[in-house]
C-alpha cells in the first residue's frame, strides 16, 4: 500500500511524507494524538491497537487511550503538505490477519501476552515463549477445554440443585399443609373446651337464676296468703263491732283472741340477688385457668427441619421414633444426615432450663445438649470435644460423652431423664426423674447458643418429650 503511495507522490516529497506516515497504518497522519511516551498514531489506528494490546504500538510501554493528546501541530503539518503535494490517501482499515504494528502476517503466537504477533515483532517478545499458529492454537483449545468441562460439570450441577430445590419448595407446601391441620384440629378442640366451659357457666347462672326466684316468689306467696288471711279477720272483726253492746261485749275476749298477728312481717331475705362476681367477674382468667387441664406444655419441641431422614415425628412434635423407611425431606444445612438425631427448636444462652425425656425401655438412646455447630452431613463421635454434653445407653451400657467415653453406673434402670441446663453456672447435670437421682454433672464455660439433642436410636417405640407443669402465679 505504501508503494503505490509513493509511486504517485513527487520524488522530493517522500522525504517529508515518511516523517508524517502513522506507524501503524503506513498512511499519513489523520486526527494524530500524542502518547506520554512521545510516539504519535492516528487516533483510529491508536483505537485499534489498544483493543489488542493496551500498550504503545512502537515501544511496548503500557497506556491507555484516555492519555492520548490530540498533536495539533502535527496535523496542522500534514493538512499542509497533503494540499502543497495535491495528494489524497486512499485509507484502508489494516486486515485483521496483519500485525498493527508492522503490517506483516500474524504468524506465531506468544504465549506470556496470549496474542498472535509477527515475525518483527520477536525483539520486543524476546523474554517470552513464542509457537507457530499451528502449536499455540491447540494450546489455547485444550486451556478452553478444560474450561468447557468444568461449565458443563457445573451446569449439571445447577440442574440438580434446581430439583432439589423445586423439591424444597413443594416439600415447604407439605409442613404447611400439616401446620394448618394440625392449627385447626387445635383450635377446635379448644373451641369446644370453652363451648363445653361456656355451657357449664350458663347452666350455673340459670341454676342459681331460678333458685333466687324460687325463693322470692315462696316469700311473695306467703305474704299473699297473709294478706288474704288479714282481710278475713278485718272483715270478721268489722262485722262483730256491728251487733249490739250486749252480743259484742260477750264476745269481745274471743274476737281479741282471734285478732292477735303472730306472723313475722315480709321482708327481702339476705343473699336474695345473684353472685354476680362468681358469674362475670375475672371471667377470661378464670376460664383460662379452668382450662389447664385442657392444655399440654412441652418446655421443649423437636425441630423436624434437623430430624434424620430415619426419624419420624409426631404432630406436636413431642415424641420421635424409627421410621419404617426412609423419608423424602429436603436435604436442607441443618438436617442430621446420615446421623440419627433431632434437636430442640429452640436454642438458649442464657439462664436455668429442665426438661425430661422419657426413653423407657428403648436399647439405645443419646440425650443431652450440644452446640449450634455440630456437623449435619457428616458421622461424628458423640463427645465434649466435639460440642456434645450427653449421656446414652448402647449395648447395655450406659456412658458420658467425655473424650474417654466415662462407663456410667446406675443402680436401676431409668426410663425418664431429667436434663438441668444452667447456663450460667456453665453445668449440665443428669437425674433419672423416676427416683429423683442424681447421675451425673458436666461442667463447661457455655459461649455459644446451646440445643437440646435427642438420638432415639432405631427402634419403633417412641422417645416423648414429658410434658410440664402448668401453674398459674398471681399477684
């Protein structure tokens, strides 16, 4: 391109159209910019080139094209030789298989700037490892291969986590499903404890209703008949005071016998009205605290979303015990699996905290508490060392979840343990609740958000949660 430039162009003035030719393009300059390292390109052809490489095409020194400075002065120059030489460049945009820089084929490929160059360009690639197009291109498809695995392994594994997921997701539809059964075969068993309660109340307003008028109205009767018996004797007594002297006087003793009133005058008796106080009065609590024996307290329920697969919960979540096989449940972060184990739903950091577990005669069981971080996905050994204070019994031994795994000796077998969390205290302690009996007592400095931990074992008969006291405190 250059040649058949300079063919056309006068003799003296090839001299001065090479110090005004672009680097790049071989042309002469058009809208020429100025890098910091003082080489000049035209704007488009330093565009270009940084695309490729954000270095200076000649130097190899690193820029970015917002350094460039528009070199006024050089432009003006080349305004004015291309109109004193009466010649127009005919511009071409450089082919892509060419190199920007020396316009020659794109032959070998360096590997440290992964970019094609040309047989010029080897000094300023002298450091560098270069290969024929033939070698660095299967290079760069086994590197992108690699690559290519590692998506489709990758996409594969999306696939599988989005079923997983779709599966959560209906499995979330299922608790709920069972929450609101289990809601409202709740609430309509309290509905009918305060229906059953209401009635009772009623019946005992109405009860004491009819006695009260029952008493009245036999006190308005009496005095009724007492008013008849009054007017008989008045009009008797009227009737006598009408005869004559002689006849009346004769009479008189008898007829102030039979004027004599020995009958106590009506009056309202005392406790006529009705208890008002015992009906309406305090009404909601004492309806509540009739209630009580209507009501179950657990001071702990299982969290089925920890429960193994293997472990089957009740619908208050108050007992647990073997599956017959295996469940479909999320394998969501918090669940034990392949460790047969539930915890508490509710975690403590603080204060005094009992519950009791009734194991009865089940082989084997674990009971205690643990930390929020014991493994999920993963077989553990049961320890202190591994954030778990416990006792179990397996294989007719009962044992202490000390590193040493310390024999436990007790004296009858106990079917209810009690477990005392004193977090302040930093102790554990263990009661076999039958007897009242102390078993044993772990001590530790408790930092952490500590779980009831419950291992039922294998076995078809249940572990339950006892249920507590309910007591009603007033002051």
């Amino acid at each position: 391109m250059a040649d058949s430039m300079d063919e056309e162009m006068p003799e003296e003035a090839l001299p001065l159209r090479q110090d005004l030719t672009c680097p790049v393009c071989q042309s002469v300059f058009q809208d020429p910019v100025l890098l910091p390292c003082t080489h000049s390109f035209c704007r488009e052809c330093l565009q270009k080139s940084l695309q490729v490489s954000k270095k200076c095409p000649v130097c190899r020194k690193e820029c970015e094209e917002g350094q460039a400075i528009a070199n006024r002065a050089l432009s003006s120059a080349c305004e004015s030789f291309l109109k004193q030489s009466n010649w127009r460049p005919n511009r071409k945009c450089p082919i892509e298989d060419t190199c920007n820089l020396h316009l020659k084929p794109l032959e070998l490929y360096c590997e440290k700037d992964e970019e094609p160059v040309c047989v010029d360009c080897v000094t300023l690639h002298n450091t560098h490892t270069l290969w024929s197009l033939k070698e660095g291109a299967p290079m760069c498809k086994k590197e992108l291969g690699f690559k290519v695995q590692i998506f489709e392994k990758r996409v594969e594994s999306y696939q599988k986590m989005t079923h997983k997921l779709s599966n959560t997701m209906e499995y979330i539809k299922y608790q709920a499903g069972l929450a609101e059964k289990q809601i409202k075969v709740e609430f309509e068993r309290l509905h009918k404890v305060l229906v059953t309660e209401e009635a009772l109340r009623l019946k005992a307003l109405a009860d004491e209703e009819e006695q009260k008028i029952a008493l009245i109205q036999e006190i308005i009767d009496k005095t009724n008949n007492d008013i008849t018996n009054m007017n008989k004797l008045s009009d008797t007594l009227k009737k006598e005071m009408g005869n004559d002297d002689l006849p009346f006087l004769r009479n008189f003793q008898k007829l102030k016998r039979e004027a004599q009133w020995t009958r106590a005058e009506p009056r309202i008796p005392d406790d006529c009205l009705l208890n008002m106080g015992k009906h309406v009065g305090a009404l909601s609590f004492n309806v509540w605290k009739n209630m009580q024996a209507h009501l179950k307290y657990n001071p702990v329920v299982l969290d089925p979303n920890t429960a193994s697969p293997w472990l089957s919960l009740n619908a208050d979540l108050s007992n647990v015990k073997e599956s017959s096989e295996r469940l479909t449940t999320p394998d969501n972060p918090e669940r034990f699996d392949p460790c047969v184990f539930v915890l508490g739903a509710e975690g403590y950091t603080s204060g005094k905290h009992r519950w009791e577990v009734i194991v009865g005669d089940n082989p084997r069981w674990i009971v205690g508490v643990c930390k929020g971080s014991v493994p999920r996905k993963k077989k553990f050994t049961v320890s202190t060392t591994r954030g778990v204070w416990s006792i179990g019994l397996s294989k007719g031994v009962y044992t202490v979840s000390t590193p040493e795994r310390t024999v436990l000796q007790v004296q009858q077998r106990p079917e209810k343990i009690r477990i005392k969390l004193n977090l302040d205290k930093g102790e554990v302690s263990f009661w076999d609740a039958g007897t009242s009996k102390h078993l044993v007592s772990l001590t530790h400095k408790f930092d952490v958000k500590m779980y009831p931990i419950f291992g039922p074992g294998l076995h078809p008969t249940p572990t339950t949660l006892a249920p507590g006291k309910i007591a009603v405190h007033t002051s």
